[in-house]
C-alpha cells in the first residue's frame, strides 16, 4: 500500500503511528472512469495469475511509474524486488508495467489524461477492413464485420 | 496467522520526549522498546523474540530525520530512512559505501520504512534464534532467548549469533560516530566502539539511550564501496558484507579502512588493511590485505550457505572491493 | 472472509519428531475465558488420506507424533490472542522415539515398536513405506550386450510449495444441519468424500466450496491437494459449537502441511550403441517421503514412469523405494515425482554424448519416440512435438555455434521433459467420469457454465468459459460460470495432473456442441436452409452462402420452443489406457506434452555464483486456447525451476525443519528472473479439446538438467545434485583443479534387496523394436472455430 504516497509494506505498518497519513490500497486504484492502466495491462497481458501478489506489485508499480513515468524493465525489477510472486515469473509483470507506462505517457502526450481505455477504445476509428480477423478462413459476412465494427475488437481485452 | 503480542504504543514528537517516556514506563517496571520504522523490531515481536509492554514511537520525531551535509561532517538524522539516505547525491559520492550498503538492505519497500539508527541496532541473528516461538521452544530455546545453551556452539558460554547490519561496516570504515542520548544526557560514540563480543548484548548504547544522529567525516578524495554477499538481490540479510574505504595520494594509498560484516558478532576491522598505507596497492599487496581478512572472517553454522564458503570467498570479496577502489 | 458470530482456531502442532503421546490435558486452556472449545485426536477418530492405499492420517493425532509439526489438538475463541494463550495451556507428555531424519537411517533396521508407521513394506527392514521393481525386457542382456555402459548417480532436494496464499478453512455448521465448508483448496471433491468419511456425515449434508480467490499455481503447484487437518478441524469445532470457525494456517504450519516435493535418489545406468542409441535403461529412485502416505506411493512410480515417453528405450528396469522419515510429509509438486528423474535423465544424455562426441541436441532428436507409438512399459504416446521443440530451442539459442565455443566460465546446455495431459487413471477406482460440465441458457441467451473446476491461477475458468465460448460462436466474457462447490456443480476431480484443460475443456465441449446443435436446428429451421450449412460466431447464426443470418439471442428462444429448457451435460473419461501389470495405472494420459530447454549462464569460478543468463524454452501444448496464459504457466514453470536449481531447499536439521519462513526459505525475486524466451509449439492432439494438452508442468522439467549441462559446457564440472549452490560449484572447481573427478553429488545408493520383478511383456514384445508398427491411429484435430467435429469423449479401448 502507500502511505503519503510512498509504497511500504502494510503488514509492517502501525495503525497507531500513520494517523493523518493518507493512505492508499489497491481498491482505490480503480478511479471513477474506470480501471487504472496498471490494472487493465496486467489484465491483458496476463501479469497476475493467482493475484495474490498483484496488489501489492499494483501499487508499488503505481509508486514507480509517479517517480520514473518511462522505466527500463531493469529499474522495474530493481523497484519491485520486494515483492514475491510464485506464479509469474515476473517476466508478464514486467512487460505490463512497460505497457501501463506506455500507455499513460502516450495519453498525456495527447493531453487525454482522464479517458479510461474502454473510452478510448470505443472513440478509436474502426478498424480497415483487411484487418479484421477472416472467420474460418474466409472474409466475414457483411453482418459479421459489422458486428466486428460495432465492438471494435479484434482482440480480446478485458478489464478484469 | 502470527499475531503482534499486545504491547503500548506511546509515540514521541522530540527526542527529549522520547527518552522521557521510556524512562517513565521503566520507571513503571514495565520493558520499553524504542520504534521507527520497525521494519526489524515488529517480525521479531510476532515471534516472542522481544516482547516489550511498551513502544517508544520515534518515526515521528522531525529533528531525527533531517540530513546535513556541512564541509567537514554529514549529519544525518538515525531517523532518515535508508531510501531518504540513499538518494542523497552528495552522499553517494563522498560516502558511497553508506550509500551502497543503504541500497542493499532488504527490499526496496523496507528501505522506505527502515531507519539508517534501526539498522545500526539491528537484532543479531542466528537460524536458531529467528525462528518462531513454537520451533524454538520444539528445539528447546538458546541461550539468547528463553534457553541457557548455545545450539551453534554448545561448548560456549557466549551468545554466538551475527551481527547483520550493512550500514555499520560501512560507517566504521568511514569513520563515523553516533550521538546517543540518554535520562543522563548524550554522548558521541565512534561506530567502530559501539558494539560488544557478545550476541545477546550487542551493543554498548543503553537500552534507554536513544541513537539520535550519525556523524560521517568529509575526507578529502575518500573512495569507498560496501560489497553485500547474501542469497538473492533482494530481501536477505548480509553472509558477508566487506566495506571499504581507501584516499590515494599520487599512486600510493595514503589512507584505507576495511570492515568485515556478518562473519561475527560484531562488525570485525580488519586492521592489516593500514599495512598498504605508504605504499602502491599491487596486486600481491592487495591480495596480502585479502587473505588477512578471510583470517579474520569466524563464521559458523547459522545462516544461509555453509560456513566454509562464507569464509572461503572472504578473500575473493575483498580482494575485488579493494581492486574496485584503486583501479 | 468473516461471517457473523465467527469464532477463530488455532492448531497445536507436535514439539517432538517422532513420540508417543503419553498424555494431553487440555482442562487449563478449555477454562480460559473465550475458549469454546478443544479438541484432540480421540474426537475425530477416523484416518483418511488422499490414496486409499495410504490412509495413514488422523486430522489430530491420538496416539503418536511423526514429525515436528504434526497436529494434535486445536482451540476454537473468540479470537486469535485467546487462542494463542489457550495452546500455551495445553499439557502433553511425550515418549520420544528414534528417528529417522534421512532415507538412509529410514532404511536402518529398527524394532517394530519404533517404526514411524505399521504399515507399508513390512518385509524391509526399517521404515520402507513401498517397494516397487517393475521389468520390461531383458535389460541386463541389452546392457551387457551395449558397447558402451554409463552409471550415475543423482540427487534432487526436496522443495516446497510456498504458495503466497496462506491455508485457510472456514466451516459453519448450520442450524439446518449442513455443514459448509469454504477452503482453499485445489479438490473439493476429494475434501467432500474425506469430510464425509472422517465426520461421519452423508456427504448431502456437507457442501465444499473452493474459495476462488488463488495463492497458487498450476495443478499440485499450490500445495492445496490433499485434505488437510485444519479443515476437518474448523467443521468439527464448528459441529461443536454451532458458530462458524475459521482457521488460517501460520507460515510455519504451511511449511509443515507441505506435500511438496519428495527428495530423491537415484542411480542410473544405460548400455548404448555406437550411436547413443538407447538398448537399456536400468533406474533406481530413492524417495524420502517424510511422515504421511499422500500421494507418495503414485509419487514413487512417477519417478520411473515417463522415463520412456520421450527417448526410444527398448528395454527397461525401474527399482523405487519410498521411505517414512520424521519429516513434513512429501507429496506432489509441479512436475509429481518427474522432474527429478529427468534431472538425472537429462544429464546422463549429455555425458553419453559427451563421450561419443555427439551434438547433445542433434543426439536427442536422434532418439525420440515416435509420435502415435507405445513405449515399452506400455505407454500411449499420441502427438509429440518434441523434434519441432528441439529445433526450435536450437535455433533460437544458436545452441549450435555456442557450445564449447564460449569463453571459459560461460556455457550453454540443453534438456528435455514430458508430461501428463492429465492422469489416465482417477484417484480412487471407479468408472465414472472424471469430469462434467453442465450448461444452462436462459431466455435472453444468457449462457451459464457450471462445473467444480478450481481456478487457482492457472485460467482454467478462461478455459472453460472461451471452450464454451467457440462452440457457440459468442463472446468469451459473455459465459457465466459457477464453479468450486460440490453442491451446486457437477464433478470435476481438481486441479491436479494438469488435467483441467485436456479433460474439462473435452467435456465442457462436448455439453456445448449439443446446444449448439440444437440452436442451429432452430435457426435453420427459420432461415429454411440447412442446419449443417450454418456457422456460429461473433454472436450470430451465418449462412454464408445466401447471407441468411440471425443473432445467437434470437435463435435461443426458438430452440427452446422446439424442444424445451436449454441445457446439457458434458463429460469426459479418458480411455482405458493402463497396461497389464500392477502400477501400470500411473503414467498413462490421453496424451503428454512436451519441452526443450536451454540455458545459458554465467559461472564466477572465484566464488561458484552460476548466473543464468537467458533460457529458451519451446513447449508443444496441442494447441494454445489462451496463449497469453500458456505462456504465463510456461513462464512460471522456469521460474519455479530456477527457484529448485539454485534457491530453494526444504532441509532439517536436530529434528526439525531448518528454517520455516519465507526469509530463510529461498523465493526467487524479481532479481533472480533472467530473461525467458518462450515458443510454443502446435502439435494438435487428436483427443484434446481442439488439440489442446497441458502446459503448466511440463515446462519445468527440462529446465534443471539445462543449467546444470550448462554449467558444464562452462567450467567442466558436473553438478549431479540440486540444489546447485555456490559452495557446491566451488568445490567441484577445486575437486577439478586438484585432478579428481570433477563432480559433485552421490557416491553411493543403500545397497537394498528388491522385491522379485514383476516382469511385464514389452509391447512389441516378439518382435525387434524395428519392426514395431504404431497401430495407434492418428486423429485429425479440429481447428477452433469450424462447425464439425465430435469430441473424443466416448470410450473406446486402447490398443
């Protein structure tokens, strides 16, 4: 969790002693427009299997990503080091941590810093035809492309 | 799941304060502890290693926490937490071996919690003794808590358990000293001076002394490093830590300190590392300096890895740290 | 979770590793204010256990304690602190007896009196829990024969599971007189049917739900596969005192309940030919099981059966030994019993190409098995992607260019694994299904999946939901499901042999193909065009010829005029695939997954620190229905391998385990994780669902013997025994350097007098291997997405 933004270990925490601290866990992740960029790349790409580690890695990431907006996955792995997962392997983490990154500073570069992704999503221009993915070896059917147009997915995303 | 034993939790807003209120809860008969960032003290309470009625909160005490950094001195504050002291700029480079031996205990999230006065009074530790209190009462205890024999060395009379921090190598090698105040008044204690031959009475600050500030002389072309041994890049304890310290004038070494961690139950100065004083540090007189540390290295069978090679890549560490310092 | 009124346990775990209680008095702590209840051994006095052959455990011992850890009563209040002071009170007076810390003082005689348990294998002397000799052909003929005969001996420590995720059982016995369970396990129905037994209840009266919330991972990963005592406990407190009771292990109770990963030893021996070409495989494994049965008698055969899946091995001895020791009982973890054969496989290969001078990758590919095959000890070998597995490692290590060939201290080596799609054979014997899934419509077209499939991280619920899912040609995220609960979903047996894909994915297929049927019928029927004409995707009903469609929604409420409630049954059993001999019912799967590793590292010859430096893995998985969670298991597969290789030990000393907590206990971080490079490799199987196979085990067989050929490739020195540590690297260097063997490991294995074989017909037994045949007949797998294709669920016999 954090505390007045710095990413401790809860366990290690007096109640006692954080009066007046703000404090930060991984339910207040979720913001009113959605999921948190973290949360939803660690969705799709498979960063949590268990998510019995994942909150603790969420908001440390998040801590990470407030000091160092574009981290190298060393200074990832050096930053989150204290944090143990037995599923993973890390290696899903740390690209979905790059990919959150990605993400944010791509949207604050665009100055949209409060469209959740499932907004930005559905604004995004639909896909070209020839990207759409044939159905069993052929083109879709006219029905079937649009159907694919209305979602405007070709792959699966989640916000789980 | 292991549960804090119930205790009082009386947080202090001054140092003054603080060794008030732990005089007034002994002078109640009741066992104080002081607490910063409790990041050692809280997982031993959980396992009945220490079971204090009273906490003395110090995380919250403003003048211990500030970090000065004049020409002569870097004072900084026992209540700074590693990452605070890590980040130093200055530091890192006229103090890189703090520094370095900052950045290397436990995990990065205990760097945030952890104070720079709580890891200079790390517990000694001992896999007989960091243990829980029901494996250790299935053992039969040690003589460190609740027993009467040592179970690394049952021959001794003595308490064989480590010393385990990474800042005070460094800090001796650098040559500081602490500031502890007590219900009497303070005092300034070279870091070198502060810890005793015995595992259970680690130290020679008063239970009721607070170790208020670290002074860190500014030498003049000082070049130091701390080189952690230990299992994996994050969470453990040191099996060895080797801090280093050397001023060359010209091509000779005008000055150099060396200080073992976790082959004792002190920080050892390994004071052979003098002899390269005056003298152009070859290979051969580097690696003289080396062997007499592995000499002085006694570890035993109680923590990570065997004993023979916590010894045996002693010379290997230091020679390395020392060749990092003059090449 | 809480419920109202709950009340908290505590166990009280043995102080002593092996003794007789000669007396508990619990009459203190039960006076203690905010104490409900205690109880002991006697208060539950039914043995159970996750085999039948070995049920050998009692939730709280009555009369003797076998390891330090070894529950013996437990205390319910109101909260932790009470119970806490409450254990403190509880009197026991022991009378120790000697124990046995290691397989060799298992296997000292010892009185009968002494024995840690009196069953298992009687006629040994010591405490021999199961014996096995198992032959197929004459090895001693084909080794003597060989011209050139290789020994070794190796050892791989044992590890646990360390799933983040404490054990914990919360049980409320309700006014009804039904008892619900919520425990963090991978087996509800194995939990259910020991309930049942051990609280002598109707198992009507007993509903387990697996808390989906995980700790874990894949299959035997999470340590959560047997019945444990706390969650007979927390019922029984909770019968007791007619309050909800919860009980969450401590870390160092959850290094007791263990069940990991068994010790062994073992020793090897192969005659070759001038080619490498395998004539005879003689093993031995050792198998220190620690104080209880689980799952240690499978565990025993595991460590000889899938020798022969992945090399041709025409003739072949397997000796197994599983002994009680005073220790946190051993059981299955990733891998079960087979990654420490393949250790000592996979290392051995290299040394006989080492000594013919072959390419160890080239020398493998060599020797594989045949795809759609029978091994000697009558294995059924369907689709094997292992020659495309070897390439594909080969060339994305530039394994090639790189061996010998890199500076002194840096090496790269390779190995091979295989694994079950799932055990052939159920737990206890039966004819049943092993799995079913049920599904359900509604009128909006809402679909809903049931099934006691547990999710513990691996995705089995995304499995199961996008099986479904294809089938019906709509959204993977559009299925409900309901799992985990003996009461409300039909039987799956777990999350354990990676069988969930292969198995329920085969059921949850077949239930969805017979609503699919009878929705296009329904469509068709109003589009007037053929129903076989139609495809189901994206949410509609297509006729592609005409352009005829329909939404999936409108089609569901003319499917349900015609022909009523929407609902369905899938099931699936694997064929009978198990040969004619006793223990021929472990090893066998409806089909094995495949994987190559290699890896690189990095050797500091001053200190012995190996550093890997990257690891290639490919894995033939069938198909991957999820890649993103295939790779994620295979991922995870190298990590947990790395973790066994340099880190992690489950060792003892003076009696007790040496360091129960996650700080001493050696966990991979972040730091630890060198780059994977993951391929994954299609080899369709004819029987799983859409050609799909396991991929969250396999994958960490062939890591260990990689690093330690590696290792070699790097500095000359054989690493024969995991952990690989730097003490044990240093010493090797200096073994080498002083111009001894330069090997580290075993020098001997217990000079034991083996039962009489039972000698087993090789399949092709009256014929040269050479003129073996595969009758096995090769199914086309259906690619995801296409109308036809039936599942492979009826039950035919194996040839």
């Amino acid at each position: 969790m954090l505390i007045d933004d710095e990413p401790v270990l809860s366990c290690l925490a007096l109640a006692l002693d954080v009066q007046g601290a703000a404090i930060e866990t991984v339910e207040g992740l979720r913001g009113a427009a959605g999921h948190h960029e973290l949360q939803i790349a660690f969705a799709e790409l498979g960063a949590a299997q268990c998510g019995y580690c994942t909150p603790g890695i969420l908001m440390a990431s998040k801590a990470l990503l407030a000091e160092n907006p574009r981290p190298t996955q060393s200074e990832t792995s050096a930053w989150l080091a204290g944090n143990l997962c037995r599923c993973t392997g890390y290696i899903k983490i740390l690209e979905a941590v790059e990919l959150a990154a990605d993400r944010i500073e791509t949207r604050r570069s665009a100055g949209e810093e409060n469209a959740t992704h499932r907004q930005r999503r559905r604004a995004a221009a639909p896909p070209d035809e020839a990207e759409l993915i044939p159905i069993e070896g052929k083109r879709g059917t006219p029905r079937e492309i649009r159907q694919n147009l209305q979602t405007g997915e070709t792959e699966g995303v989640s916000d789980g | 799941m292991l549960r804090l034993p119930p205790f009082v939790f009386r947080p202090a807003r001054t140092v003054v304060e603080a060794v008030d209120l732990f005089g007034s809860a002994s002078a109640s008969g009741d066992e104080a502890m002081f607490v910063a960032g409790g990041t050692d003290l809280l997982p031993n309470m959980k396992r009945r290693q220490f079971e204090p009625a009273v906490l003395v909160g110090i995380r919250r005490i403003d003048e211990m926490r500030t970090i000065t950094n004049s020409n002569r001195t870097a004072i900084l504050g026992s209540g700074a937490t590693l990452y605070q002291i890590a980040r130093q700029p200055r530091l890192a480079t006229e103090h890189t071996a703090l520094v370095e031996a900052c950045r290397q205990v436990a995990t990065p999230k205990i760097q945030r919690m952890a104070t720079l006065g709580g890891n200079l009074c790390v517990d000694t530790r001992c896999n007989y003794y960091n243990q829980t209190f029901e494996w250790r009462k299935s053992i039969g205890f040690c003589i460190k808590k609740d027993g009467d024999i040592c179970l690394v060395a049952p021959g001794s009379s003595k308490c064989w358990a480590i010393s385990s921090s990474d800042t005070a190598p460094a800090l001796i090698a650098l040559g500081a000293s602490v500031r502890l105040v007590g219900p009497a008044g303070s005092r300034d204690v070279a870091v070198a001076d502060l810890y005793r031959d015995d595992g259970i009475n680690y130290m020679r600050r008063r239970p009721d002394e607070l170790l208020s500030q670290v002074r860190v002389p500014r030498i003049e072309g000082l070049r130091s490093t701390y080189v952690k041994i230990r299992r994996r890049g994050s969470f453990d304890f040191p099996i060895l830590g080797v801090a280093a310290a050397i001023r060359m004038q010209g091509n000779r070494v005008a000055g150099a300190s060396l200080v073992l961690g976790a082959v004792h139950t002190h920080p050892v100065v390994v004071t052979e590392a003098t002899d390269l004083v005056g003298h152009e540090p070859t290979a051969e007189r580097l690696q003289a300096v080396a062997e007499a540390a592995q000499r002085h290295a006694t570890p035993l069978d109680n923590a990570d890895l065997t004993l023979y090679w916590r010894k045996q890549i002693t010379a290997v560490t230091v020679r390395r740290a020392l060749e990092s310092l003059v090449g | 979770m809480q419920l109202p009124q709950m009340l908290y346990g505590r166990l009280l775990c043995s102080h002593r590793p092996h003794a007789r209680i000669k007396r508990i008095d619990t009459s203190r702590a039960e006076a203690l204010p905010g104490v409900k209840a205690v109880i002991t051994g006697i208060d539950l006095p039914h043995k159970y256990g996750i085999l039948p052959v070995s049920e050998d455990e009692f939730p709280l011992e009555i009369d003797k304690v076998r390891f330090v850890g070894d529950p013996i009563a437990v205390v319910a209040a109101t909260d932790e602190f009470i119970c806490e002071a409450a254990l403190q009170l509880i009197e026991v007076d022991y009378e120790e007896l000697p124990t046995a810390m290691s397989i060799d003082e298992a296997l000292r005689p010892v009185e009968e009196a002494d024995r840690i348990h009196d069953y298992g294998a009687l006629e040994a002397a010591g405490n021999v829990h199961k014996q096995v000799h198992l032959e197929f052909g004459d090895v001693d003929a084909a080794i003597e024969a060989a011209p050139h005969v290789l020994e070794g001996m190796y050892f791989y420590e044992g590890n646990t599971h360390l799933a983040l995720e404490q054990h914990a059982a919360l049980a409320h016995y309700g006014a009804d007189g039904k008892l619900t369970l919520w425990s963090s396990t991978q087996t509800p129905h194995y939990v259910h049917k020991a309930m049942a037994k051990v609280l002598e209840l109707p198992t009507s009266r007993i509903r387990v739900i697996a808390t989906p919330n995980g700790g874990g991972f894949l299959t035997p990963s999470r340590g959560k596969s047997d019945p444990f005592p706390h969650e007979f406990c927390a019922a029984k407190l909770s019968m007791m005192c007619r309050r909800p009771v919860k009980i969450t292990l401590t870390r160092e109770e959850i290094f007791y309940m263990h069940r990991g990963r068994h010790p062994v030893l073992m020793w090897v021996k192969t005659g070759v030919d001038d080619d490498g070409k395998i004539l005879g495989l003689d093993f031995q494994s050792f198998v220190d099981g620690g104080a209880y049965g689980s799952y240690g008698v499978a565990s025993t055969y595991y460590t000889g059966a899938l020798q022969t899946v992945t090399y041709k091995i025409p003739t072949y001895r397997f000796r197994g030994l599983r002994v009680f020791t005073n220790k946190a009982p051993c059981g299955p973890k990733r891998g079960h019993g087979t990654p420490q054969p393949r250790y000592a496989l996979e290392i051995h290969l290299d040394r006989i190409a080492e000594q013919l001078d072959l390419d160890p990758l080239q020398y493998r590919r060599s020797i594989l098995v045949d795809e759609y095959s029978m091994t000697v000890n009558h294995m059924r070998v369907t689709s094997c992607g292992l020659d495309e597995c070897l390439t594909a490692v080969g060339d994305a290590s530039d394994f090639a260019s790189k061996r010998r060939q890199l500076p002194y201290g840096q090496g790269i080596g390779m190995g091979c694994g295989s694994y079950l799609s799932g055990a052939g054979l159920p737990i206890y014997w039966n004819d049943m299904p092993h799995t079913s899934v049920d599904l359900k419509i509604d009128r909006g077209g809402g679909v809903c999946a049931k099934c006691m499939e547990i999710d513990i991280g691996q995705g089995s619920d995304s499995v199961l939901a996008m099986t479904v899912a294809e089938v019906l040609g709509i959204e993977a995220d559009e299925i409900q499901l309901v799992t985990a609960d003996t009461d409300t979903t039909p039987i799956d047996l777990g999350s354990y042999s990676s069988r969930v894909t292969f198995m329920m994915g085969n059921a949850a297929k077949q239930a969805a193909e017979k609503l699919r049927e009878r929705i296009l019928e329904a469509a068709g029927n109003k589009l007037e065009v053929s129903p076989e004409e139609l495809a189901a995707a994206h949410g509609m009903i297509v006729h592609a010829r005409t352009g005829k469609s329909m939404s999936f929604r409108e089609a569901v409420p003319l499917a349900e005029a015609r022909g009523g409630q929407l609902s369905s049954t899938g099931f699936y059993r694997p064929n009978r695939l198990a040969g004619p001999y006793k223990g021929s019912g472990v090893g066998p799967s409806p089909a094995y997954s495949y994987s190559c590793a290699a890896a690189q590292v990095d050797v500091d010859v001053e200190t012995g620190i190996v550093t890997p430096q990257r690891i290639w893995i490919a894995h033939d998985c069938g198909r991957a229905i999820n890649p993103v969670l295939v790779e994620g298991q295979v991922e995870g597969s190298v990590y947990m391998a790395l973790g066994e290789i340099f880190l992690e030990e489950q060792t003892y000393r003076k009696g007790l385990h040496k360091f129960p907590s996650m700080l001493e206990y050696k966990s991979p971080t972040f730091l630890e994780m060198p780059p994977v490079e993951t391929i994954l490799v299609e080899s369709l199987d004819g029987e799983g669902p859409f050609g799909a196979k396991e991929c969250g085990q396999g994958p960490l067989l062939p890591v260990p013997p990689a690093v330690a050929n590696a290792i070699y490739d790097a500095v000359g020195i054989r690493i024969d025994e995991l952990p690989i540590t730097p003490d044990k690297v240093l010493r090797g260097l200096e073994r080498k350097a002083a111009g001894k063997e330069s090997r580290v490991g075993p020098n001997r294995v217990p000079n034991v007098i083996w039962p009489d074989p039972i000698r087993v017909d090789p399949v092709w037994y009256d014929q040269p291997p050479e003129a073996y045949v595969p009758t096995i007949r090769r199914v086309d797998a259906e690619p995801p997405g296409s109308a036809k294709g039936s599942p492979n669920c009826e039950h035919r016999e194996s040839p």
